[in-house]
C-alpha cells in the first residue's frame, strides 16, 4: 500500500486523478478497453474534475459504480446516478458502456443483472472512498467480509446517514433511505488497482483506522491493506492522526 499526501483536497484531486488516468490508459493499451469503478459523494468532487479533463479514448472505457439507494429517484439531488451522470458522463464523450445502478427497480433482480455484468468486466481501476464510520462503498461496520456476491442489500447505519445529512444530501438524517445496493467488499478487492481519494478532517479518525488498526469488519475499509496495488491519497486534515 502507497499513502500520498497533499496539502489539501484540490492537489489530493489532481494527484488521484492523474494516476488514475495513467491507469485507465495502461489497460486501453495493453488490452483494448479499460473497465473502472467510480466512486461518488463529496470526497470524489476533485479527483472526478481532474479525471474529465485527462486524454482518455472513452469510447474504450466501460464503467460501473459502488452503490445507490433504494427507493430514490434519479431526479433526487443525493442520486448517485444523478450525480455520475452530471458529475462525469455529461462532461466526457460517450463510454463503451456506463452500467448505473437502479435503486428504483426491484433490487434482487437489479443484483443480478448487475453481478452478471461485472463478471464479465474484470475492474482494473477502482476509485474509492472511506466513509466518517469507515465504511467502503455502503458497506458499514460491521461489514460482510466472506460474502462473494458482487452486490448486496445493505442496511444503513446511523452514521452513515447522519454523514450524508451533513454533507446537505438530505435535510435530516431521517430523509436518507435506510437501505441500499452496494458493491460488496469482495467485489472490490477484485479490482486491480485501487484508488482511495480521502480528503478532509471529517475523515482523520476513519483513515487512522483504516491504515493503522488491525483489519477488521468493524473498520471496513481496513480490508483495504490486504489490497496488492492501493494507493490512498490524503490531505493533510485527513492524514492529521496518523502515526
């Protein structure tokens, strides 16, 4: 595991994203088409903004998410689907294929054509992030670490939706939807490279526990130090309790 830091979110934003383009490019060229996992929320702002900007032939880039909730509307301000079709796919050319998550569909079949579609992509670049509980996607602690399905129900914990509240998602923690689909962890550590973007004090005490506490499903991203090829990129706010 690699730790870079920057001296605040814009340089964490440009670090990430600019590696994670190199990483992009490196599987267009030696096999003809890349296949990412992007991550969304407040934490990805810059390193998405970097991302846009880099010469990527996107028509060779087929791209997946990590989660939404279920039962949101895609017009919702705190939509996932909503926020990557903004944020990212109305600002580069068009994709190979950008499979989004529905949580407005049932969810079981929504799972399974999801798992049957990234089973057949192997991810090569993984953006993430950690959550203020520590969480990876929306898997919150303690989180399922032996399941091998690619995707799940998740059921949200207080701090996760008392963070997407301050964040100004959703007017009171009690308007966050109580379940999603996520990515699971399993899925995640498949992916070959990993990019971890963690900017702000909100989330010192979640990456001191994700770098320095022993892994375990009560610090879900933790898992993330049993990764081959992880990079987490901080500012100084978030790194500020590391040893």
């Amino acid at each position: 595991m690699k730790i870079i830091r920057s001296n605040n979110p814009q340089e964490l934003g440009t670090s990430a994203g600019q590696d994670a383009a190199a990483l992009i490019n490196q599987a267009i060229h030696e096999k003809g088409q890349a296949n990412v996992i992007l991550a969304t929320g407040t934490s990805q702002f810059e390193t998405l903004r970097e991302l846009i900007t880099a010469d990527i032939d996107w028509s060779k880039v087929v791209m997946f998410h990590l989660d939404e909730y279920i039962g949101l509307p895609v017009t919702h301000p705190a939509s996932f689907r909503k926020y990557l079709k903004e944020r990212f796919l109305q600002q580069v050319s068009p994709l190979k294929a950008a499979y989004l998550i529905d949580g407005e569909t049932d969810p079981e079949a929504e799972i399974a054509r999801l798992a049957a579609l990234i089973q057949a992509h192997p991810i090569d670049v993984a953006l993430v992030g950690v959550g203020e509980n520590g969480h990876l996607a929306f898997n919150d602690p303690p989180a399922d670490f032996t399941t091998k399905a690619p995707y799940l129900v998740v059921n949200l914990d207080e701090a996760c939706r008392q963070q997407q509240a301050n964040e100004g998602w959703f007017a009171t923690a009690a308007d966050v939807p109580a379940q999603a689909i996520s990515m699971s962890v399993h899925q995640i550590m498949l992916s070959k490279q990993i990019i971890c973007s963690v900017p702000g004090e909100r989330k010192a005490r979640a990456v001191k526990n994700s770098l320095e506490q022993p892994v375990s499903n009560l610090f879900p991203a933790s898992i993330l130090q049993q990764h081959p090829h992880c990079t987490f990129y901080l500012d100084t706010a978030a790194a500020a309790l590391l040893a």
